[in-house]
C-alpha cells in the first residue's frame, strides 16, 4: 500500500517528537524536504494534529516563522479539562469520535465503553437535524467527561 504525502508528513512529525513534548517546525523546511507546497503541511497539522487527538499547535509566520507541535501533557486531568472545553461547541461525529479514541488511547476509559460511546454519539443514534446533533453530540460528551473528571 502507497502512503499518501499526508500520511508521511504525519509520520515524520510524530517520529520527531518521539519521546519529547514539543518539537519547533519550519513549514518552508518542511514543504521543501517533502517536495510539495507548504499548503499541503497547512493540511496536515490542521486535520491530523488537532485537540481531538492530543495536539496543540502553535504558529508563528515571518522569516523566521515556525511550528509548535506539542503534544498534550499525559495528565489526564488536564487532558479531560481541554476535551471538556472542545465539547463547548457543537462537534461532528468524526470530531467525537477522535476524542473518544484518544481517551481510549490514554486508558481513561476501555474498549468497550469506547464503542458505547460512539454508539450513543453516532448518527445514527441522534436522528434530527445536523446543527441540533451536533450540539446534542457535545452535550452528550461534556456529560461522559466531566463524570470521567469526578472519578467516576
């Protein structure tokens, strides 16, 4: 199987942070090394390096622009206050279900509650207008969260 030039791009950057929190990126550097344009690294930190899957970015533009790619802290607690804070705005069921993996990935919650989890977040499950699921959707995963928050 072809990998795509995204899915390098995101290899390579995750490789990079290896075991560290953060890592500072030239996105020109990064364009060139992959030969393509520095929209196509734009894509990528947008789509693949999000908070839904334990990222934050950070960017600064001008000659000596950079990237910060950081990787959010193993804290839980700090990780289920910044889900909870994406969960203030209506979210997609892909954006729900990110969330719901990278709890899964950091073992705050197993398998199987992860997929009642996106059983009850599916589209399937919330059938009303996209707007309206989407909040539900929110609401839905704020609940889940701040129960993980109490412990419970």
């Amino acid at each position: 199987m072809n990998k795509s030039i995204s899915d390098l791009i995101e290899e390579f950057i995750i490789s990079s942070l290896d075991d560290d929190d953060f890592i500072e990126l030239s996105r020109n550097d990064l364009a060139k090394f992959f030969a393509c344009v520095p929209s196509q690294i734009n894509y990528v930190l947008n789509t693949r390096f999000t908070p839904n899957r334990g990222f934050v970015i950070e960017s600064q533009r001008g000659g000596s622009g950079y990237i910060k790619v950081t990787r959010m802290q193993n804290n839980n607690d700090n990780y289920l206050k910044n889900a909870l804070e994406i969960c203030s705005e209506p979210i997609t069921a892909t954006a729900g279900n990110q969330i719901v993996e990278h709890l899964m990935s950091r073992k705050i919650i197993n398998e199987r509650e992860a997929q009642l989890i996106k059983r009850a977040i599916s589209p399937k499950a919330l059938t009303s207008p996209i707007n309206m699921a989407n909040n539900l959707r929110s609401n839905i995963l704020a609940e889940i969260i701040i129960e993980l928050m109490k412990g419970g």
